[in-house]
C-alpha cells in the first residue's frame, strides 16, 4: 500500500512541476513601457504609409476639370447594335473533296470546294480585351 501512495505522490508531483515550469509573469512575458499601443501602431506603419501615399499619387491621373463627354457612357441604338463585347475572329476553312463514288449504288460525285468556320461557336471578347477592328 504504502508503494502504491508513493506512485500516486510522485505523480502529482511531477504534474505539479511541469505546469509550473512553463508558467511565466504577465509582466515577464509583456513589458511595460511609456509607449502607447498607438504610438506603436504609428511607428510601424508610418514609413510603409508614406511608400504608399507616393505610389498612389504616381498612379494618379491629373483631374479633367472640363466637361466630360457623356456619350460613351451612354446607351444608344448604335452602340447597342456595336456591343461592347466584340466577336474574336473564326477564319473560314477551304477545303477541297476530291472526286469520289458515293452511295450503295456508286454514284460518281465530282470533286468540290467547301467553306466552314475554323470555331464551332462564336467567341466574344471581354470588354477592352480587343482593340482593333477586323
């Protein structure tokens, strides 16, 4: 019995001193300073901050304080019939058949020419996607 409380003694003991060991102050673990979380914030994000104001004022596009022309915002006849989005080209295949017999009872069929689409479908672009007019 007494074997079997010693086990019992070590074991708690042990777990004592392992959640122990890994226990720290709040104090230890944060120090405290006279900064403010603000002022840390500031201090971190004021040189990233100016990088980006200068690149974005790079980007920026002088302002046209002009009248703007609103027809190309605007929606017409015209510009619904010439859609924004424009078809891709489909080139047209040649292709040529020989002569040849056809049928159960050949037939003698001359040779001809034939024109079908390359694509299957028609493909349109995204709007700006293609510039130029074919």
């Amino acid at each position: 019995m007494s074997r079997r409380r010693w086990t019992k003694h070590s074991v708690v003991l042990t777990l004592t001193l392992l959640t122990s060991a890994c226990s720290t102050s709040k104090d230890e673990l944060l120090p405290h300073g006279k900064q403010t979380m603000m002022d840390v914030w500031q201090q971190g994000t004021s040189a990233s901050n100016r990088q980006l104001i200068d690149a974005r004022q790079a980007l920026r596009r002088p302002f046209e304080s002009g009248p703007v022309d609103q027809t190309t915002f605007t929606r017409t006849a015209q510009n619904e019939i010439y859609s924004q989005f424009k078809r891709l080209p489909n080139p047209d295949l040649v292709m040529y058949v020989f002569p040849h017999l056809a049928g159960s009872d050949p037939a003698p069929i001359p040779g001809y020419s034939t024109v079908f689409p390359l694509y299957q479908r028609v493909q349109y672009a995204m709007p700006g996607e293609r510039t130029e007019d074919y």
